[in-house]
C-alpha cells in the first residue's frame, strides 16, 4: 500500500524562512558598509553590539547592531567649530534681543501721533469759477448794426435819366428838322410826289435818322443813370463797411474784456484749488511717512531676531564622500522550495497510486475470462 508524503511543518517551515531572510539582511548590511577615507575626514562603521529579538515560534534571534563615525580632518574641524561658535553668538544675541529688543511688540498699535487723513478739501474747493466768471459778453457786444446800417441806397434816378436824355434829343433833334426839310425840298423840286416809291424811301430814312437818335439818347441817358447808381451803391457800401469795421472793433474789444476776465476768473479759483490739492496731499503724505517709519521702528527688532534666527542653524560637516554603492542581494525563498517539494512527492505518489490501481484493475478482468472459459 502507497503512503501519502507527510505535510510540512508551517512553523519550522516560517522558522528556517525568517532564519534565511536575517542572513540575507546582514549580509546585505555588511556588503554595503563600506569605510571611506577621504582628505577632509573620515566614514567608519563599527559593529556595536547585538538586539535581541523573539520569532513567532518563541525563540529568541540576536540581530547586529551598527554604528557609523565621521571624524573630519584638522582643518575641517577647526571651520566647524568656528561655525557652530558663531551659531551660538548668533543664538544668544537673538535670546537677548527677544527678552529686551521686542517689548514694544507686547505693547498695542498707537498711531495717535500719525496726522489726520484729510480726504476733503474744504469749502474752499470749487468746481466752478466763480462770480467773476462771466456767460455772457455784456451790453459792450453788438449783435447788430444799428440804425445807420442801410439795407437799401440811393434816390429816385428816373429825372437824371430823362434829363439826360431830353439833353441828347434837344442836340440832334435840330439838325434832324433841317436834314427833313432840305430832303422834302429836294423831292418837291425833282417832282417825287407823296406816296411814290421815292417818297416813302426818303420818309423811312428821315424815321430811321429819328430813331437811331433817339436810341442813342436812351444809352447815353441809360449811362447818366448806370453811373449815378454805383455812385450811391459805392457810397452806401463805404458807409456800411465803416459801421461794420466800428462794430467789430466793439465788439473785439468787448471779446477781449470778457475773455481777460474769464482767465483771471478761472487762473485764480485754479490757483486756489491747486493749492487746496496740494496742501491735502502734503498731509496725507506726511501721515502715510509717519506711519511707515512707526511700522518700521515696530517691526525693526522682529526682522533682525528673524535673520539672526535663519543665520544660528548649523550644516552639517562635509566630508566630501562619495556614495557607498549599494548591494542588493537576493534572499532565499526556503518556504517556496519546501512547499515545490512536497508538491512533487503528492504527485508522485498520486502517480504511483493510479497506477497500482490500473492493474488491479487489469488483473481482475483477467480472471474473470478464465472462469468463463471453463
């Protein structure tokens, strides 16, 4: 009969493990301590003794205990010690400040003595000009001409155009009479009798003799008259400009009056306000001054405790090594090896119990075929 292998123990199992697993951590220890000795001092570990410690299978295991040294050279020694001697001037001048220096701190903000914020100007202050300032130009501005102004010139020219041209008639109109009777004559002597041919023709000629003379007295009447027109056109236009000139004048004058006043009007309220702004902004100043010197003076003693606070930490020494490097070593899986093993004997001996049970199995159908021959 086939006997099943026998489980492993978990306990030994665990204890061999852990066995396993602390050599692995103190050989691993051991291989990355390494001493380093370099011109500014010195890196030495040293075994210092052992800690015991209790398995959860109740034995007791002693694990290494280890200590590092670092020695620095003379000249390194000496800097650190100037350091940490200047650490602890540092520390006390800053425990005497912080005993005498920040008093005030314990003491309420008075800002009593700062000036008045002014954030008005007074009544002083205007954002108009003012009485003086004036809107309107004055009875001194003109915005007309006035009576002596004239829309229209001049009198009644028809008599100097008749008179012109009765003047022109009365001249031609007696060398015309005589030119008609010495042509009459002429007819009545040659025979040509009133409504012939020729008689007509020298009558139309005496008409046209009329009528050129009187054309020519009309222009030269048309003329008389054109001439005295411009002359009263160009007489109004000389009176009418010299008004305008003197109202200009006026009113140029009266410009210049209302434009003085108004800038001296406005210099003075602007000189005014200027220096109402100027005087304001010179108060506050002076209490925003008051005030940053106060916080300052407050704050003085804190700001040199804190950079005396920063300055009194000590660095550590250099003792420009390099890093160890560091070994990893692979631990031992002993429980995974115990638990490989007895996996591979279970299967064995399932393989050898099937086996066994295969040919019993055989054998008894063997003798069941003999007895049937029979």
């Amino acid at each position: 009969m086939v006997s099943s292998p026998k489980a492993p123990d978990p306990y030994k199992t665990a204890d061999a493990q852990s066995q396993y697993n602390t050599m692995t951590a103190e050989t691993q220890q051991l291989m990355n301590m390494t001493d380093q000795y370099t011109p500014y001092g010195n890196v030495i570990y040293n075994q210092t003794g052992t800690t015991q410690i209790t398995g959860p299978d109740g034995k007791t295991y002693n694990v290494p205990r280890f200590s590092q040294t670092t020695t620095l050279n003379n000249q390194q020694q000496q800097t650190l010690d100037q350091q940490q001697q200047s650490a602890t001037n540092i520390a006390s001048t800053a425990n005497n400040l912080s005993n005498t220096g920040l008093s005030n701190l314990s003491q309420a903000v008075d800002t009593s003595g700062a000036p008045a914020l002014q954030t008005s100007l007074g009544s002083d202050y205007s954002s108009s000009p003012g009485s003086n300032y004036s809107t309107s130009v004055g009875n001194g501005y003109a915005t007309g001409l006035g009576s002596g102004y004239q829309t229209s010139f001049g009198g009644d020219v028809s008599q100097a155009y008749n008179a012109a041209k009765n003047a022109v008639m009365d001249q031609y109109t007696p060398t015309l009479g005589r030119n008609a009777e010495a042509t009459r004559a002429q007819e009545l002597a040659s025979g040509v009798r009133a409504g012939s041919a020729a008689y007509s023709a020298n009558e139309q000629t005496i008409g046209d003799n009329y009528t050129r003379a009187a054309d020519q007295a009309t222009q030269t009447a048309q003329s008389v008259q054109n001439q005295l027109f411009n002359q009263q056109q160009s007489q109004a236009q000389f009176g009418n400009s010299a008004m305008l000139n003197q109202a200009q004048f006026g009113n140029e004058a009266a410009l210049n009056q209302f434009n003085a006043q108004n800038n001296a009007a406005l210099t003075g309220q602007q000189f005014t306000n200027s220096a109402l702004l100027s005087g304001g902004q010179f108060n506050n100043d002076a209490r925003n001054q008051y005030l940053s010197q106060y916080y300052q003076q407050r704050d003085q003693p804190l700001n040199e405790l804190s950079a005396l606070l920063s300055q009194s930490q000590v660095n550590n020494a250099n003792t420009a090594t390099s890093a160890t490097p560091q070994t990893q070593v692979a631990g031992v899986d002993y429980s995974g090896m115990v638990q490989s093993n007895y996996a591979q004997k279970m299967a064995q001996s399932n393989q050898l119990t099937s086996g066994l049970f295969q040919l019993g199995s055989s054998a008894m159908g063997m003798g069941g075929m003999a007895m049937g021959g029979k």
